[in-house]
C-alpha cells in the first residue's frame, strides 16, 4: 500500500431513483468466509499498529480489488500514527507460602491492560475499592499502598457525582493514582456487565497519554477475582456490597502477595492505515458525488499466545457485510449514479481515530451525501439502525429499504444517535447512520468472539439492508449536502 493523500471535488445533482426489484442477495457462504478468514489466529486479533493489522488490510485490498473497488486517487492506505502495545508475554500467581503458589493463566484467567507498562513486582497486596483518591471519597486514605501491588475493581461506584468519577474511569486514571501512593502494580478485577465472570474482555485505549512505561496493569476475570479475595477478610461479592451499601471506602490489607512479570514493547507512533478504495458512479454528472460505507478492521489483538481476541462479531461481521456489499455491487443490474465510497477505519478501538483521521482529510466534505457505517451485525435480537434522531430522513431512506425489500428486521420506536466511527461525520455535519444489532455485545471484546457464534440470519439480513440502502442513496433522489456546512476541530 502506498501513502496518499486524500483529496474530493464536490458536485451535486439530483435525480429521481428508479424503481427496481431485488436482483441480488447477500451470500450467507461468502459473509462466513469472509469473517472466518479475518477472525483466524494469523491476523492476531488486528491491532492497529501492528503487522498483522496491515496484512488483514491487503486482505480486504484483495477482496475490493476483485469486485471492481478501485483506489481511491491511485492510493489504497491512508497512513497515521498511533500508540501501539506488543504483549509479548505476562505471567501472574498468588501466594501466602512462596512454595504453594496458585498459577493463572493469559486469556482464561487474566489478561494485560492495552497499555500495560513493562515490569516485574513480587509484592504485598492492598484492596482499594474502585482506586478513586478524591478528597470526598478517598480510598487510599487509611492504606499504606508504598512498594504494594494495588488490587481494584473496574468502573466506579454510582452514589459518587461525575466530576469525580470521571476521573477514574480508564486504567490509566486508576493506575495513575496507585502510582502516586507508592504502588508498583495494579490489579484491575473486571466488573463489566457486558462479558461473563469467567471470561476475559480485553481492550486497546487505556486512557490519555502519558504513558506508564514501567507500571504493569492487568485485568482479572470477576471469577480469578473471587478467588484473589478467597480468605481475605471480605470477599469480592461482600467488598463490592459493604462499599454500595455504605458509601464508604472499605480497603484493607491482604495476606496474600501477589507475583507478577509483563514483558511489552510500547510504540508510542506506530504506523497504521485506513483502507479507502472507490466504486465509481454511472453518471458522469454525479459521478463527484460520494455515499461512503465504512466499518472498523482493526480489533483487540492478540497477548503472549495463549490470549487471542479475534473479533469476528466486533467486527469482522461489519468488514464481510462491507466487502460482500461490494461483491453485490458488481453483480448488480441496477448501477449507483453517484460514488460509492469504501472506507475500512484502523484504530476505531482507540476512540475512533481513524474515522477522525479521514474526515480531517478528506476535502472538500460537501462531497459526501451520506455516511453509513456497520458494525458487529453478527449477534443480538434484532437490526437496529441508529441516528434517527439526528438524521431522521437519511433514517427514512434505510428504514423504506427495509420495509420494501428486508421483511421488516429493523426495530423502531427509538430516538438514537449516530455512534462509533459516524461520530466524526456527524460532528461535520454529514448525515450519518449506523447499520448494527441490538443486544449485540455478548461477545465484544472476549475470546469466544468466532465465527462459530455468528448469528446466521442476522449477518444476511444487515447486509441486504446495508446493500440496498447504499444503492439507494446512490441513485441521487437523497439530498444530504444541506446538513453537510457545520464544521469542527478535532483534538488530536
């Protein structure tokens, strides 16, 4: 892949869609290899930064390329840099007799922070509640957590306001606390609702810079966290109640000590790139005029090699919706007047920098019609199709596509807002929706995201609707450049 730059020449015309009936079907088979191929241990799970990340992208390459997708401006990568993590190994075990040690394991029991630092600490250890060190609720104030490993729990309490909260909420924030106590590690045992107790859920954005290039973090399952509290003076279950029942610090000593080694290989400005390739319109007079169709490639990776996250709901279900759309495209009887614009976004798992990164770049902005991106449509109960509240006639246009030609899968009746990777086209006024699953979390993020728990329908009927609405759109009936004049800046 070569660096280009991004450039657009913006026309509009209107002109009214034709009527037309479904000629082509999203290919079940197709979807299933394509999220297969993207979820296989070779990819590592697809970090942004790393290796395995660009060779996924010349996979997608491959596939665009074989549909007819061209690059965009001669160039398929759009290069910038980010923070990158290689967690080349960490071990952890617990013990009150140094001969007896209880042994956990990467990826079953434990896995690292993102931006773990590096580091080896054999030590005491001090439970501090949710690690808040706030003059109202101060959980440090009564611990000497000097040269100890602090052991905490994810997320905050909720009888605390948001200004202070808010200030605990990522790794970092909490590591950066036990760091000025004196601490040499830190214990996270993972409260979210949104994985199983058994289950490791790991993550890539840690929180703001700077980094903790020495500090090691690592995240317990809420199961090896019960068992961490086993004979301690309060359990896990009894910690986190007496804390919610008297909203008071509860910390205590553990007569248990703690042994832990992560070995990382930080990369503050790593290389990565978006994928933005173009299927170019009919109409020579609408032909400047862009839908773009985007969905995230990067993932969670990969730690030592026993903890691989593979991503196949979240999201290689969106890439393979992407690339099967393409496919569809080519074979269609019906061609798009205006452009269709494929962007594959790296680094959505660090607040998605890359949507941030395009949008930034690509100019003029008025160019762009509408933006529809899709997102882990492999598991839950139902489509949803979010940004209606914002958007409520780029929603029509999905939801009449829906009705005439996807037997009614999308759920109404909620006010949304475009999320994820359309956040940055809203904040410039492109209309924007999000084509996704309702209840679709049940494996974000945890190793038994895999092909095998795709849900078969679902897949099929996101990537129909997802198909014939950018068809739609492309027609030229849809106007959405009048919403496209505001403009922000991005912090970088």
């Amino acid at each position: 892949m070569k660096l280009g730059k991004v450039l657009v020449i913006a026309s509009l015309l209107a002109v009214v869609a034709p009527m037309r009936t479904v000629a082509q079907e999203a290919s079940l088979d197709t979807l299933l290899n394509f999220v297969r191929d993207l979820s296989n241990s070779r990819f590592e799970g697809r970090q942004a930064g790393s290796d395995e990340y660009m060779y996924a992208a010349d996979y997608v390459i491959s596939a665009l390329q074989r549909f007819g997708v061209k690059p965009y401006k001669g160039e398929w990568a759009q290069y910038f840099e980010t923070e990158y993590n290689k967690i080349e190994n960490c071990t952890f075990n617990s013990y009150v007799n140094p001969q007896n040690r209880q042994v956990y394991v990467l990826g079953r029991d434990f896995c690292c922070a993102g931006m773990t630092g590096r580091g080896y600490a054999d030590a005491q250890v001090v439970f501090c509640g949710y690690g808040i060190d706030a003059p109202a609720f101060n959980e440090y104030e009564k611990i000497d957590a000097k040269g100890k490993i602090v052991m905490v729990l994810s997320g905050t309490p909720n009888f605390l306001p948001s200004t202070i909260t808010d200030k605990y909420l990522q790794l970092r924030d909490k590591a950066r606390a036990a760091q000025a106590h004196g601490a040499c590690a830190l214990v996270v045992v993972n409260m979210s609702p949104t994985c199983q107790p058994y289950e490791v859920q790991g993550s890539v954005y840690s929180g703001d810079l700077p980094h903790l290039a020495t500090f090691p973090i690592i995240q317990p399952t809420r199961q090896c966290g019960e068992i961490l509290l086993k004979d301690e003076l309060m359990s896990l279950q009894d910690a986190v109640q007496k804390i919610q029942q008297t909203q008071e610090p509860q910390s205590f000593h553990l007569r248990k000590k703690f042994e832990i080694d992560v070995n990382a290989r930080y990369h503050p400005a790593a290389l990565t790139a978006n994928v933005i390739g173009i299927y170019e319109g009919s109409d020579s007079k609408m032909s400047d005029e862009y839908v773009v169709v985007g969905a995230n490639l990067d993932g969670v990776g990969m730690q030592g090699t026993t903890c691989l996250f593979p991503g196949a709901d979240d999201n290689a279900s969106g890439v393979a919706a992407l690339l099967e759309m393409a496919r569809m495209l080519q074979q269609s009887p019906d061609q798009p007047s205006r452009s269709v614009l494929f962007v594959l976004f790296s680094a959505g798992e660090q607040q998605h920098l890359g949507s941030q990164i395009f949008v930034s770049n690509f100019t003029p902005l008025k160019g762009i019609e509408a933006f529809v991106n899709v997102s882990s449509v492999g598991c839950g109960d139902s489509i949803a199709v979010l940004g209606n509240k914002r958007y409520p006639k780029l929603w029509g246009t999905a939801r009449k596509v829906d009705t005439t030609y996807c037997t009614n899968d999308v759920v109404t009746g909620y006010k949304t807002m475009p999320k994820g990777d359309a956040v940055a086209f809203d904040h410039v006024g492109i209309p924007s929706i999000n084509i996704t699953c309702f209840k679709g979390h049940r494996h974000a993020h945890v190793p038994s995201d895999i092909v095998e728990n795709i849900d078969r329908r679902f897949i099929v009927k996101a990537t129909q609707l997802l198909f014939e609405t950018v068809l739609d759109l492309s027609f030229g009936e849809y106007q959405g450049r009048s919403n496209a004049s505001r403009r922000v800046r991005f912090d970088k």
